[in-house]
C-alpha cells in the first residue's frame, strides 16, 4: 500500500509540474512562432511618435479559422507581446498560448463588440493578470496597416452561459453599437472553470503603421 501511495503521488507531482510549468513554456514558445509570422507579414513598424486619429479606424479582418491575424499589447502587464488567432479552438489557439477571437462578434476595429478569450492558467496563462487592469489603461491591437487602441471602461465577473456580455453593446440587448468595443474573456477563479472574468474597453484611438506607433510601445 505504501508503495502504491509513493507512485500515485510522484505521479500527480509529475502531472502537476507538467500541467503548471511545461505548458506554459511550450504555449509561451508557440506564441512567438505566431507573432514572427506576423511579424514577417506586416510592413515593418515606424518607430516614432504620431498623430492620435479618433475617426473611425481600419477594421482588422481574421486571415482564417485558427490563423493569427493580429497582436495584443496589454501596457499594464509588461512588454509582452501576444498573438490574436481567429477562433476559439483548444488544440489550435488556446492551447498554444493564443488569444482567441470569438467567430460571432464583431471584427476588431468594427462597430460592434469584438471579444478575445485566452486561458488564465497553463497553457501560456496568457490572461493570469487580468484582475490587475484597471479603468483607463490601454489594449493596442496592431493590424497591418494600423495600431488600435482600447481604454478600459470596467470589469465583471459572471457565470459561464452570461452571453450578454458579448452583444454589440454589453448587456444591452437590441441595442446598437455605435463605437469599437473590445472584450476580454477568461475563466475563474484562477484554476477554475466555475465563472467567467470579463474586462470591457472602447475605443479611443488609431495610428496608420507608417504614421507611428502608440506612446506606450515607445516607452516599454
């Protein structure tokens, strides 16, 4: 019996190791693979200050079902840089450390609400901070042929089945948008599926790629 006990638990040691450190490193590998073939898409970055223009931006168009087609800056949580896939697929964007863009919402940059989901635990933990965003901060999606910036607005926190938070205008059924939104989307507490922890953000500016880029990516 002690012997059973002693493999069982070197074995759930293992397992946890595995789950909590190697997926992390192998979805934080599969992220720069993303954003290099990005990089090698999109016409090199002006490094320069610019103009805010707070017209309607550039719509940021998926290339494909589980292909990347954008970056995510998040300024409040460091200087890394995260690769957006269409899709929501667990063995193609998920689990590679990918954030992912709900098929059904708005396109990123369109009139409407975009929404974006990653995991916030293992695999990448690419949302492991998102408690720490607060009302103001920005979210910079670069495109390829445009920066776009979201302020935050707020957070909740809500059950699993809660898709009102993705409507065009959040929680306000019927209603039409009239301005980008972007919603973040990810599971909690943090090793749970239990709820959901949302961050809701609207537009506030755009710069042409060869115009320059947003200040705070100047500064990191």
């Amino acid at each position: 019996m002690g012997e059973v006990l002693f493999t069982a638990g070197a074995f759930i040691g293992l397992f946890l190791v595995w789950q909590l450190w190697w997926t992390n490193i192998e979805a934080s590998e599969n992220n720069s693979v993303a954003v290099a073939e990005l990089d090698g898409v999109f016409e090199p970055e002006v490094v320069q200050r610019a103009e805010r223009h707070t017209d309607a931006p550039p719509v940021i168009q998926p290339r494909g079902s589980n292909e990347p087609f954008a970056k995510l800056y998040v300024p409040r949580w460091g200087s890394s840089t995260l690769a957006i896939a269409e899709g929501l697929s667990y063995a193609n964007v998920l689990d590679h450390g990918l954030v992912g863009h709900y098929p059904d919402t708005a396109s990123i940059g369109e009139v409407g609400n975009a929404g974006l989901a990653a995991h916030r635990m293992t695999r990448g933990a690419v949302f492991q901070n998102i408690q720490d965003l607060q009302p103001g901060d920005e979210l910079i999606v670069e495109g390829d042929s445009a920066w776009i910036v979201f302020s935050v607005t707020g957070h909740e926190v809500v059950n699993p089945n809660d898709g009102q938070v993705l409507l065009p205008v959040p929680h306000q059924p019927g209603v039409e948008a009239d301005t980008p939104h972007l919603t973040l989307t990810t599971c909690h507490p943090l090793m749970s599926t239990r709820e959901r922890y949302i961050v809701y953000s609207e537009f506030e500016y755009w710069i042409p790629r060869d115009e320059g880029m947003p200040d705070a990516l100047l500064e990191k």
